[in-house]
C-alpha cells in the first residue's frame, strides 16, 4: 500500500512549478500504477496553453473558476468545481483561470515527476525522459 499526505508532499521534489501553475506529483510512474496523479493549482488570471500529445489527461476541479477552450474548434466550456474535463483525443487546449484553480489530475502514461510543458505545450514522451 502507498500512503501519501499533501502537505508531506509538497515540501519535496513532487512539487513542481511554472510560470502559471504547481503541481504536486502524488503518483508517479516508478509507482508501478500505470497512471500518475496530481494535485495542481492554476494561478489567477493566467492562461495556459497545452497540448498533451503523447498523453491522456483528465481534470477534476475542486475549487476556483475559469475556461478550457478546445483549439481545433474554439469551443469554450466554464469550469467551476465539481467540473471534470477529459482530454481523450490529446486535444491542444487553452486553460484561463479567472480565480486560482486546484485541480485533481490523471495521466496517462504516467509522468516521472518533473516534466514541464515545450514549447508546443507538451509533456516528453517517454523515450524523450529516458533519454536525459
């Protein structure tokens, strides 16, 4: 059984942060789950472009307020808690945040812990992480 706290968390190398989010990485791939989970927070006021090319993602909020817009159809869904989002077909996506956002997220594969977004709005491929 793994047992994990949050707060415990949060103070190690499974928070990882950018220019308009953090997040604490609770699951991981050397896990062994299949998936990873996070706990992520959006800041105020920012918008994120994304695109999960070589995952799949889905987004429950749990507290604040903003918008995810669909690129390919500029498609813009109100995200509020309670909200789940689902990226099943690697959708690139814009992220505004009117409030401060705490998400729950779930990827798949799972990440390794200190993966940032590229320049197209990425996380690496696996290959790509083995390969630093």
């Amino acid at each position: 059984m793994i047992v994990r706290r949050l707060q415990d968390a949060d103070r190690t190398d499974r928070r990882v942060t950018s220019k308009t989010w953090e997040s604490t990485r609770l699951l991981l791939k050397d896990d062994g789950m299949g998936f990873s989970f996070h706990i992520t927070t959006i800041y105020a006021g920012t918008e994120t472009h994304m695109w999960y090319k070589n995952h799949l993602e889905s987004v429950y909020c749990i507290s604040g307020e903003g918008e995810v817009e669909t690129v390919a159809d500029g498609k813009v869904y109100p995200i509020s808690p309670g909200t789940i989002y689902i990226l099943d077909q690697h959708d690139k996506h814009i992220l505004r945040a009117k409030t401060e956002i705490k998400f729950a997220c779930v990827f798949n594969p799972p990440l390794h812990g200190k993966e940032v977004h590229d320049e197209t709005g990425a996380y690496p491929t696996e290959a790509e992480v083995a390969g630093r």
